[in-house]
C-alpha cells in the first residue's frame, strides 16, 4: 500500500521543474559517512487487506476481560453520537487551530469543553487539556511550586501510586521536597498531616475519592492547609462530581482529573486526558493552551486561541509548561458525552455507580472473610480485604474472563483487592462476580 | 448561519441520552453517602435532545480545515494524509476494550504490538532502545532531558546547561527549562547550519547537551554531525536529536548512526497518525546504550515469545505516563509501518523532499529565500518583498484561506523575518502543488491590483479576522463565569 | 470551489489501493481461461490515489442536506432522526459479516432478530403475519398486491381492477400496474377523504381491492374505513394499506383491527432507519388471516426456541428478494423499536401530529389551506395566494433553501394546487420549528418587497436552479459515452 | 431512550398556540371503533447501554463462517475508506435528491456510479440502481416484454435459482410464457435452445458465469439469440470483469448484476445493489433513478435527476416501474469501491480470484472421489461431485467454523458442492480447506 499522490511520471515531471536529473541529487548534500547506506531490516509492506488480517490477529490475542478494575480507568458507557460525531475527519484529521478563521469548530469546542468542566468542577477556569491525569498532576505542582515559590509538596499515600510516580520524576530535579503522609485506615493521616504541614508547604494534593476509593475528609485537610497557604490540589473523579462534593466547593487551587471517563474507550491505557482547572489567579501561570472568546473584523462572534504568551512558541524558555499537543479530540468526545448526558444524565450515571458498587460491596462483604478495608464512604470503587492472596484472585477471575480489581500487592496489602463499579456492570455481572468469589473462597 | 453554543440550546427538561435503570435495589446516596460529601446543587450541564446535540457538533465540525478536505502545508506539522484503515484497526474491540491493568497474559497482543512496534522504530532511527510512553513530542523532549541529566548524575556531576540552535522548536527550549536546565542559544550560519565557532565558544563543563532538529525547522539537513559531536565529546555531553522531522530521513540517515544520544519520534507527524484538532500524538524516545538504563519503567520485554511488562528498572528515571503510552496511536503507527514496509518508508521521505522541492522551484523567485541550501522535507520563504509592498506574511496567509488552501506556518522560525515555513508532505498530489503555487502568485498579483482584498481577508471563511487582542482583554474563557 | 469529476482527477500510473500480493503460484489469466472469454482492454477507470479519492467523496457529501445538519420536512418522507446506536448495532461483526447461505444452526440470532421483529410489527399494526422481504415500500406494495391477486385466483376468479384515491402516493397506481390491474381513480371530498360516491360507482366485480394510504397524503385521517369496507365486502375486494404514514398512528390505530386485509411498513420511515441518499429502505408486508398462506418464501418460523427459513410453503406467491430482505435495515429497526418499546412508540407520534399541528397553526394564514380536516403527522399547504403575488411554491421552495432548511415537498399531492406537503416529524424541537415559520414569513414578505430575490433563488447553494429540460435535451447521463 | 426533541414543558406551549387543551383533541376525530385501545404487548423501553447489550447478544448467537459460499453473495475485502466515507450522515441521512441544488453531492455520485458501471461493463447506460439482482433481472424481462411486445421468456436452468424464483414471482400474474433451459454439463444446453428459440422469444437471461461458476458460450448464445431478435439479458459479476469479456463486448441489450461485491458487506443477504445497465435504444423504457449532467443559471455544471417521465411519481400507473427507493447509498459505496480500485485494482482483484480459486479446485480434484463438475472454464466459483452427501460435508466443515459452499441439493444434485473464492482467501485457509475435506473423505 502506498499513501503518496505521485506516480513515478509525476515525479519525472517534477524532477524536471526542480532541474534536477534525480531524487539524489536533492540529497547530495548529505555527507556519506552519515547515510544510512543499507535496507531497512523490516518486513515487506503489506497490503490493507493484510494488514487487517495481521492487526485482527494480534487483537485476538487480547481478551478483553469484563472489568472491575479501575484504579484510574474505568468502563463507562459511551453513547453512539461520540464516536459518530468524533470520527469525523473534520475532527480527528485537523490540527492545533493556528488559523482560527478555519477551525473554529475546534475553537468552540474548546471552549465549551473548557465551560462543561469548570460547570462540572465550580472551578473558575479550566485549560483545553492535559495528556493524562499523572503528568497534568505533576503539571499543577509545577503550577503550586512557582506560584508559591515554596519547596514543599505533600504527596498521601492515598494517592494513585501510578500518579505519584509521574510526580516524582517530574520534580525528581528540582530543588524541592517531597513529604509522603501514609494512610490511615485507607484515608490520608490527618495527624500526620497536622504535624508535617507548615508555612512551607507549597501544596497539598488530595484524591476523593481515594485510591483506595474512599472519600476523604477534605474539610479536615482544607483546615489544615489553609493555616499555612499551601494550596489544595484537587483529583477528582469527573463521573462522581454528578453526585459529589465540587473540588470549588472544597475551595481547591487546582483540580485535576482524568478524563478518560467522559466518553473515550479504555484503550489499553491510552490516549487518556487531563482534565486541568484552577483558580482565577492561577490563570497566568496555567499550563497548556485556553481558547476564548472574542469578536471578527463584522463583530461575529467567534474563539480564538487566548493568553498565548503563556505558551513555549511565543516564551520558549519562559514558558509555564513545554505542553503543545495535548489530547484535542478526547475534548471533543468529552465535550459530546457532557451535552449528550447533561445535567440529569451526569446525577443519573453517577448514582448509578454508587448504587451498584454498594450492591457488589454487601454481597462481597458478606461473604465468610470478606471486609471492607475500613468502613469509610465510597462512591464506585472500593477496597476489599480478602482471607487469601488478592494476584491469585485475581488469576482465577481472569479464567472466567472477569477481570476482579487491582491487586494492592505493590503496596505491600498482599489480601487487599481494589474494586471498580461502572453503570455498564449488570446486575447478572455483579451477582456472578459474587458467585465466582464464593467459589474461590469455598 | 446558525451558529450557537451548546448551553443556548438547553431547555429544561430536554434529554440527550437515557441512562438504564438500575437493576439493582435503588437507595437515596443520602443514604449511601454523608450529607456532608455530597453535592447539592447539580451541575447546570445543557439539556439538548439527541438529534440536537448531533447536529450541533457535526455543524461544528464543517468549520474545521482538515486533511480530508484540502491541502494544509502547515510547516513542521507534517500534515500528511492519514490512512483510514488505522482507524478501523484502532478500534478494533481486542485493542480498544483493554483495561490497562489486565494481567499480561491476557493482553499479549497488544504487548506483541508495542514491543514490535518498538524494534521497528528502533530498527528505523538506529538507535538500540526505546521508550513508548511519552505522550506527544514535547513529553518526549522532557523524557530525553530527563536522561541526559541522569547520564550525568550517574556520572557523579552536575550540568546545568543545554545548546539550542536559534532554529529550535519552541518546545525545546521550554521543554529544557522545566528539567531545570539552563539555555544558550546557538547561532546559524547563513546556510541555516550550526554555526560551529558560535558552538565551540558556548560549549563548556557546564554543558550537558545539544538539542538539534534535524532536518532543523528551515528543512535543512545538518551536515556537521561529526564536528559537532567532537565539540560534545570534548566535555561529554549528549547530543538531543528533535525527531518531528524524521519523515524527511526514512532510508536516506539513521540517527543513532549519525551521533545522536537520544531522540524522540512524533507518530502523529512522521507515521501519520491523525493529529486530533490537536492531540492526541505520541512521543517514543530512543536512544543508545548510554542511556538505555535510564529509560522509563515499564519497559516492554520479551522472554521466550511471552510478552511483560518490566517495572524492575532500578536506575529508571521514573515514568512519565500514568500507563503506558497512547495505546491506541501505537496501532495506527504499527499498521502505517508495517504497511509501507521496508521500501514503502524511503518512498515516502522520497516523495515528501520532492514534493518540497517542486514547490520552491516554483515559489523562490516570488518570495525571498533566505536559506538557499538544498531543501529536505520542507523550507522557509519569506515575505519581505510582499511585505515592502504593503502585505504582511499574515496576509497572505488570511488571504489563502480564501483560495480554499490552509496556509503554511508563518512568523516561524524567529530567524526569518516573515516566515512562511512550507511542509506538504508526501501525500500531496501534483496538482494541489499547482493549485497552491498559482494561488500565491495570484495573491502576489492582488497585492499590486487590489491590495486591500488582500489586507481585508479571508473574505469566504465562516468568521473573518478575530480580535485576538480583544479575546484576551476582555478575557471570556468560561461560559458560566461571564455569564456571572 | 474545486468540483471535478472522479475521473477528471484520474491520472496515469496513480493508485488508490492496493490488493495483497498472490499467495498461491500465479499462472496468467490466459492460462487459466481462453482467450476467447477474457477481456482485452481494461475498464478505463480512474487511477486516483487514496487521499485524493477520500477528498472528493468528502467534498461531495459536504454537497448534500441532510438529517444531521438541519430540518428535513418533506413532506411523506419521514426524515426524522436516525438513532446512532442503531449504526453501530448493524456493523456489529456478528451481523454484518454473516453470509445469507449459512446454515440455521449458525445464524440464530439473526433469525431471532428477524422473527422477533415481525412479531412487533404484527403487534404494532395489529396483523397476523408478516413477511419481511420487499426491499422498499414499493416493492411491499407490488407483494401485497400479487397477494391479492393470488387471493381471488385461490377463489377462482379474475379480478383486474385496482381502486386508488386521487390523494394516493405514486407508487400506488404505479405498482398495481406492474401487477397487470387496471386504475380507477377515486375522488376525494372537500374534507381530504374518500368520496363515498364516487367508491360505490366504481366498485364491481372487476374490483380486486383498494389502496388506500392512511393517513393520507393530506395528512388526514380516513374515518370511513368502516363504511369502505362494507362497500368492498359486498364484492369481496379487499383493502391495502399504504404505510408510509405509520409513524402517525403508533398507540391510535391499528390498521389491522380497521378493516385491512394487508398493508405495508416503512421500516425506513416509520421506524427511523437511514435513508441513504435514496435507499435501501425496506417495506415488510402484514396480512391478515385471508392472506398469510400466500406470503413471499421463505418465512421465518420458530420451533421450540430454535428458528428456521421455512421454504415449503405451497400456495406462496414466490420470491420477491433474492434473500430474505434487508438484514441489516431490520437490525436498526428493530433496535430502535425495543429502545422505544411500548410507551415510547405511542410518544413518536404524540410528538410527530403535535409539531405537524404547531406548524399549521402558524401557517395557515399565510398559505391556503384546502383541506382544513384536522392532521395528523403531515399537513399540505398552497401557495396560491403567493402564485397570484409572483412566486410559485417552487420559487418559494428554492427560496427556502437560502435559509438553510430543506424545503417541503412540492406540487405533490397533485389534488392541491402549489401545494407544499409538510411533515416535520418528531424529531424536531420547538426552535427549529419556529425557525421554519419565520422564513416562510420572511419569504411571503420578499414576495411583495424583494420579489425577484425569490424568484432567483437560491442564491447560497453549491449550484443555483439547474437546468433540467437542459438535461434531457443534451443528455448526458454517461460520462464516457459523452466523451466519445 | 426517547429520540423526540421537545420536552413536556415545550408540548404545553405548542398545545396552547395550536388552540387545543390537550393531545387527544387533536386526533378527537378518529372514530371510537377504528382506536387502538390497548397497550402494545411489547416490552418496555430501553436504554442505549442496554440496547448495546441486547443486540450484541443476538449477534453473539451467530457465528460468521469462513466463507467459501457465494452463490450471489461474495465476502470481497471492504477498503477502509468505503466505510469511512459512506458513514458520513451527509451520505446516508439525506434522501432522494428532489432538491438538486443541494444535493450535488449525491447526484454527483449517482453520475460517476452510473459512468463507472458503464465503463466496466461497455454498456451504453445504466441507473441509478435497483434493489438487488433477482428483482433487477425481473425489471430487465418486464423491459424486454414490453419493448419487443413479444410472450416468450428464455431462462436457462444454469441461472441462480434464486433469482429465477423472484422472477417467476414478478412474471407470474402475467400473460407471458416461461421456457427452461436446461443445464447439459452444467451449462446452458444450446442444442435445446437452438430448438426452442423462436420469434416469439423477447429474451434470453445469460448468467455467465453461470450459477455453477462455469463459463457459458455466449456467443454461441448470441448467434442463436440473434437470428430471432430476442434480446440478450446478460447477468455478470462485476468483480469478473476485470479480466472477463464485457456484456457490451457479447452485445447484450441490458446488463444486470449483484453489485454487493462492490464495497458492500454480506449483511446476511441484504441490502444488496441491483446494477442494471442497457443499450441506448431502451434507455427511455428503463426502470429507476437517472442522474444527468446539465447547468444552473449561472453556466455552473450539475447534476439532476433526468428522465423523469418514466417514473411513477409523474406518469403514475404508466411509469416503467414502480421503482422508487432504491439502493443509493450502496451505490456511493459502489463508486469509492471502484474509484479506489481503479483501473488496474480491477484486473487485480479478479486475477487473484481466478488464481485462489483454480488453487483450491487443483487441490480438491487431488483429493480422491473428487472431481469438478464439468472440466470447462471458471473464474472464482465452481462446483465440485464430492464422493458424499454435500450437505454432510457443509455441516462438518461448519464445525471447524468454515462455510464449505453450497449444497446443490434444491437441484437434485446431493452430491454436488458449490465453492466460491476471493481474493480474502488466504493459501493457509485454502489449505486448511483442503486439510479438511481429506479428514471428511478418509
């Protein structure tokens, strides 16, 4: 398969306009001792029709197993529209709206998208996106570090454990400290919080719901932070916010999240995104690109890209993030999923979650063995503790092809099995999971 | 035309999407959840029909230049024709229903998948391993930066500075500055080459590398590869290879061959994975030995034609990706390469320098070309003879997008004045190439016969010039905020 | 603005696709097969390469109105909504890859999904038997009408009339040709319905039966059926329903339960399957007891939760589709009938007669209205006050199309004079109904103020008004035929 | 799911300025005894999610073959951009074009589908499409009854017997007399058709290949058919001619044919795409849609339907057909097909049937007991005498999940197999064919 225009009769006829006698002599300059002088060690190309073929089977060596993992990607429902609407080429075949006059269908999404989180979150402001939620939290220290100009960051154990390893390599260069504050019965440890926060503390990140998928004491935390103004660094679950407490009514900084959630397929982990909101004055220094409003030449109404100064191809050094492409077209799908579930939808879907997780948690938890790892709130996703390993649990589920959670065994919780509900779990599901359990432990 | 916002078409009590009934027994969250943690007033998100909430966002859609639509040189973009078969392989449920935490040996495809695709970028650049998870080029800079500060660290010593050749990227500098890293800016010459007595007298004990694009953003390809990794030698530091135009090397340099330490790859440019209005894309970094250890954890291994997923990686910078990558880009960029194959890829940096090549022998006499060494991929014009004739590069780029065409990317790089960086890849057929090089003499005409259509445009566009200065002093980024 | 033909970009040597190399030994055609049956010279079909071939059919369907972009109110078209979902139901592998010589055992959900959707058409119609073949309404009426033409041959008799309303669609005399009846016309009253009259003179023995659409075109409801019935027992005719307008009476009426013997469905009306630029639509014919030993082989019957092609049926009138009908417009129509179920469908027509009534309300001032009966899902409109003021409805149809919605559908019934035929179905919101009224008001007003603004149009279209007596004088249908 | 826009909030405000109280005024006069009182007995109303669920259930409970049937029905490779671009709602949510000036898009395609089937069959003309094959043969009689008003029609017992099924259905209520010819060798017995053809005969039907996947001597054929002017009905395979003699090369009067081979998925027997194409001498008698070319007022060019007097909606009961919804969307899949394929794909295509297909019967006739029916020319299909029942063989080869063919049974022929081959079948799947029918003969 080719996927160039020309045939070779274009290219004799291009040659000659050049007034060149061969594509060689374009690349003359090349210095020899740099060429790459021998063929590629990799297959002959293919055509479509095998390339189907051979995709299709690397795709079948993948079983897709029924999910109740989550830990930081979750299997909602996507309606139809998104990906209808989303695979327009109109979308997905253009580019970062350079010239706004020809993309202000991405410009307006933008600024919906942008308008539907802040909605969603009661945060001020919210940028066009972020890769994923680990280096948009790593981003929002970078954010709270510079703002500040403090050298503190208070990273609990309560954190995703996949998060926190993007934050530590992003800071693992600079000049700052990073103070873990463990868990306390699977929530943050307010009293060692109380004891280690002080006036340089430059923030404070906090996950609700937790890792663990309980819900922290966020105004206990908020308390605390506020004495000595380090700022709260909010990551949320878009989906709960239908139901729980906004990160701006927390009075958070920042909030971030990923967005995954909103519409986009689990894809192995990726393309994911994050979701980046702050506070007014937060704004300048915010990372990543802001579309906005404002009027043409007849006084239209239109979106433009906005507070460009703040981005690397006008700072270049002085920039607030190297951030450039980031994750468009999960906006898009993102922004379709919002409008389509609108404001009764997202309460709906999101009580939803809560309800059948906390069918599957009773069930579970009544089980011979089977507890809660602490009888905290949770919204969709929970952690159990169980009377056996949770890797060999987890072994025998993938047999019936349910995938039962995320083992907690790198936390040294080698008993502790991480649970995920979504509104795609039936009841039929729940209940076989249930009996899969029994069976296991019988 | 019609033409509102999403939350001006709400109505109460309209309904875009039914969510199923709960088949399990229903309780208040009241009673599932504290008072105290749950929201009271709900979100005010629109409340639009189906069939309104479609037809909003495909009107949307029509305001969008696409590739699918017409030519888009965008310089440095790469805005090449992206396959549709990768998007049917992408979506393939076996790929795109995968929980990233799912063990491995249910997953072994898509690990198969990253792996190969790893050895084939490897296999391409020359280089001996390699990272997927960075999740566009810019992450990719960082991730890179990230290894050479640790080749150093290891090296038990600090070094505090990068080179940059003023015809950089934007990111790379930025990108330098984030990893905590000092910048000096290195001079070109006039062929746009480094220029070497500039490099030698900012290259120091302080220096921890060079980062270079090459072909570098005027489409020139460096030459001075030796010479400049003897003056890295001297004080052992690294040279960064920026690999946004590695569409411009298929079979002709392999990087790793050529000096470079490290670079990284944008599938979204070179293996034509679709750019998204602006993401997602995907940024591998490959490098050699030095710094292979250093890669971030995990790291995709193969034992016996199993397939895992190695963390244990104890001198790892660290990762940089919450998983591992964009998964799903990984597809596309597999199925392109394997689908080109071995002479399919040299075809198409064939294509893509001839391509350029045939628009500047036709456009160098009606603009300035500041650079005249030979072109690769792409190549900068600039607009000062129009603009001594009353129309700017931003002119004649509004006035372009009357003639249907997207225009090239202008006021870059810095070090030409009016720039218009022209990339048309090697999807382009001949005559767009034509369509493109008579819609610029026309407009070169209009700018002696009727200049202020050319001043005034775009005249057919769906909005015309916006206010950019406006947008950001009467700041309006957030619906509900301004509506306040 | 680019407009070529596919073959205008067609260029030596360019490929649009390429197929998979030969895995078998390959002998040469002639090798294989004579010469004499082998063809010499190659179809000159375009050689294009795949993103120009990609670009044009993308730039052509930009061409096009349609559901998603805005209102559609064609009057006995039906273009609502068509539900996303049910795309991506009908592409499910599952479906979509099944081949029609399968054996059962392999193919039950297919079967299932089939019989059970005949099941809730008999149940919506309220009919005892179903046949799912014809490919469209047409077709569903040449089946029904062949059923009742087997129906008084199984009495032993000749029956070679066919009795139509003047109001009835085209089709309608159309198909009871192609059966080899003769028409009689049957008038309509003042009120839009059948003229009780006219119907007893021209009943006789030489009647086979009566095609009635119901609603009708006018959007009026029939009220006589009872008494058109009577008239036709008294020679054993039998009554056909034309169900295009189905979608007006889901919860109201069952036609079966009313005194026809046989209708037909628009599954792509009625039931919201895509209309796809002008099919494939699908016409499932309902018949009551007197007829279900004739439908078209095979049927679908269930055994014991196992389903099965019945093909022995002795007294069927034959085939009418090579297959079993239009799988894969069943599959929509059959997701979107269980997404409605049971209440849901009743508020499909709830929705449709309510905006067909908000519109006329505002409308009927401004137009005549010859048939003031009330109406149901559609309602005709004349134009003949704006005749005499200097625009006909076709100016004003025209006209429309500057105002971005698509015009009714025009001159049709033929019993109203200008008529404009509005169905606006329940899909649209109030807004876009409002929209609607407010051109047509501007439009009225153009008329005495403007009035050659509306006799020109439209003027913001792709194509102004084409020439279409042009079309058949230099007929051109054939572009190789015409380049000979 | 409700897929209606106004809520019941908008409902009263349209009630009120329609003049009514409520819903039920307005259809207040239909009778009492033609009102539906009931409920349906249907099930409730689902939701999308649950919708997905039902339906991927229901598609689980078939099991897409391998398929080495054809018979009518051909699994040829689908190239991405068919999909892609026939997806788009500008294609397949607009109508009948009756308002050209925006529905050039459309119109445009009707034009280039009806030159593209022209050219690859050397036909004069050709519509706009018809349903299918069997119904678009029945169309081509009707034509040829009524423009040469002659009684006889000539159908050869080597057409599918499918289609000849539809077309007896549409011939039957009419005065017209139907001759078989019968298979000799599995092609069309010429001895018996020099005998039967007279001038009486309006016309022949020639399916070449023919249902057995053998090649009839058409000209032989022709001669006959020639000296009594009856009109040549020449059914094709579109994929075939690439390499194969045209219908206007044989000289046929009209040429019909499955076009679902062209772009378009099996769809368990439907939507499929009649391509009926004819001289220009019965072009004012031909059934559907016609697109021509013309100008707007401004010398623009265009497209219209044209030739509208032959159809029902102007000449009512004396159109040509009845014909009206046709397969339009098919047809845009059709033209990418073929505009994708293009000149030299064709030859390709078919050239790779011819290879894969001549492979499998070399192997198969190896294979003890197995013989091909007739040692006479074929192009991708063909019919095997297999030593067993073939419907045995059908259901054993079924068990490893391929599609054997299919059986001749209906014919009386047990012992006979049908085989089809595409360009989809790769050599392992031809040799695991093999593989298997040897396990069923040993």
């Amino acid at each position: 398969m080719s996927y160039w225009s020309n045939s070779e009769q274009d290219i004799k006829a291009m040659l000659k306009t050049i007034g060149v006698k061969n594509f060689e002599e374009l690349i003359a300059n090349i210095p020899e001792d740099l060429r790459f002088k021998g063929q590629y060690q990799i297959p002959d190309g293919l055509s479509e029709m095998e390339a189907q073929k051979l995709l299709e089977e690397l795709a079948a060596e993948n079983l897709p197993l029924i999910p109740f993992a989550g830990a930081g990607a979750y299997d909602h429902y996507i309606p139809a529209i998104v990906d209808e609407i989303a695979s327009r080429p109109e979308f997905y075949t253009s580019y970062t709206p350079y010239q706004p006059e020809v993309s202000q269908g991405n410009l307006q999404v933008m600024y919906e998208f942008q308008s539907l989180i802040c909605e969603l979150t009661q945060m001020d402001v919210t940028n066009a996106s972020m890769y994923e939620a680990g280096s948009a939290l790593a981003e929002a220290i970078l954010l709270a570090l510079s703002h500040t100009r403090k050298q503190t960051v208070l990273l609990p154990a309560t954190l995703n454990l996949r998060y926190k390893k993007v934050i530590e390599t992003y800071l693992r260069h600079m000049d700052v400290q990073i103070v873990e504050i463990p868990q306390k019965h699977f929530t943050l440890d307010l009293e060692f919080l109380r004891q280690n926060i002080d006036d340089n503390t430059a923030c404070i990140v906090v996950q609700n719901p937790n890792y663990f998928g309980f819900l922290e004491d966020v105004e206990a935390i908020n308390q605390l932070r506020a004495a000595h103004k380090a700022l709260l660094i909010y990551a949320y679950d878009p989906i709960s916010l239908g139901i729980l407490k906004t990160p701006g009514e927390y009075e958070a900084d920042i909030a971030v999240a990923e967005g995954q959630a909103l519409g986009n397929p689990l894809n192995y982990g990726g393309p994911f995104v994050g979701l980046f909101s702050a506070r007014e004055t937060l704004l300048r220094k915010m990372p990543g690109r802001i579309a906005g409003e404002t009027k043409d030449v007849d006084g239209k109404r239109g979106y433009v890209l906005t507070l460009q100064t703040r981005e690397q191809h006008i700072r270049r050094e002085k920039a607030t993030s190297n951030i450039c492409t980031n994750s468009g077209l999960l906006t898009v799908r993102a922004a379709i999923y919002l409008s389509a579930l609108g404001k009764k939808g997202m309460q709906q879907v999101a009580s939803l979650c809560l309800n059948k997780a906390h069918y599957l948690a009773e069930g579970l938890t009544k089980l011979a063995g089977i507890s809660l790892a602490v009888e905290a709130p949770f919204f969709k996703e929970f952690t159990i503790k169980l009377p056996v390993n949770a890797d060999t649990v987890i072994q025998q589920f993938a047999q019936k092809g349910v995938l039962a959670g995320v083992s907690l065994q790198h936390l040294g919780l080698k008993d502790h099995l991480l649970v995920a509900v979504t509104e795609k779990r039936t009841r039929q599901e729940l209940d076989h999971y249930i009996e899969i359990m029994k069976s296991i432990l019988d | 035309m019609y033409r509102k916002l999403i939350f001006e078409l709400s109505k109460e009590g309209r309904e875009g999407h039914t969510l199923p009934r709960c088949d399990v027994p229903v309780k208040k969250n009241e009673d599932l959840i504290p008072d105290k943690y749950l929201r009271h007033k709900a979100a005010n998100l629109p409340q639009v029909a189906e069939n309104e909430v479609v037809r909003h966002f495909v009107m949307l859609s029509t305001l969008n230049h696409h590739v699918d639509k017409a030519f888009y040189p965008l310089g440095s973009c790469t805005m090449k024709y992206n396959p549709k078969i990768n998007e049917r392989l992408a979506g393939l449920p076996g790929f795109m229903n995968l929980h990233p935490e799912q063990p491995a040996e249910k997953v072994q495809g898509a690990l198969r998948l990253m792996y190969e695709l790893g050895e084939l970028l490897k296999e391409i650049t020359g280089f001996s391993a390699i990272t997927l998870q960075p999740a566009a080029g810019a992450q990719g800079e960082l991730t890179g930066l990230l290894l050479i500060k640790k080749y150093h660290q290891m090296k038990g010593r600090q070094r505090t500075v990068i080179l940059v050749p003023d015809s950089a990227h934007g990111t790379n500098p930025a990108s330098a500055a984030i990893c905590g890293f000092r910048i000096k800016t290195v001079r070109s010459t006039e062929q746009g080459l480094v220029d070497m007595e500039d490099l030698k007298a900012k290259t120091d004990e302080n220096v921890a590398g060079i980062m270079l694009t090459n072909p570098s953003t005027l489409g020139i390809f460096e030459t001075q590869l030796k010479e400049i990794r003897a003056v890295m030698d001297e004080v052992d530091a690294l040279m960064y290879m920026d690999g946004a135009n590695l569409n411009a090397l298929f079979g002709i340099v392999r990087p790793g061959e050529t000096g470079f330490d490290v670079m990284h790859i944008n599938l979204h440019k070179s293996f034509s994975t679709p750019h998204g209005g602006g993401g997602p894309g995907s940024g591998p970094v490959a490098v050699n030995d030095k710094l292979k250890d250093y890669l971030p954890a995990p790291i995709i291994i193969e034992k016996n034609g199993r397939y895992l997923l190695e963390y244990n990686l104890p001198e790892s910078i660290g990762s940089v990706h919450t998983f591992y990558g964009n998964f799903a880009i990984f597809v596309r960029a597999y199925a392109y390469i394997r689908i080109l194959g071995k002479s399919g890829l040299p075809q198409v940096t064939r294509h893509a320098i001839i391509n350029a090549n045939y628009l500047k022998a036709q456009l160098k006499e009606l603009f300035e070309l500041e650079y005249p060494a030979p072109t690769m991929h792409e190549f900068v014009l600039s607009a000062e003879k129009q603009k001594k004739r009353g129309a700017k590069a931003l002119d004649i780029a509004k006035r372009l997008l009357d003639y249907g065409v997207h225009p090239p990317t202008v006021y870059f790089p810095l070090i030409v004045k009016e720039a218009m960086m022209i990339e048309p890849t090697e999807s382009e057929s001949k005559e767009m190439l034509d369509v493109f090089v008579q819609s610029l003499k026309q407009i070169d005409r209009e700018i002696d016969e009727n200049l202020e259509t050319v001043l005034q445009a775009p005249h057919n566009t769906p909005v015309r010039r916006l206010d950019e200065a406006g947008a950001v002093k009467n700041l309006n980024i957030n619906y509900f905020k301004n509506k306040v």
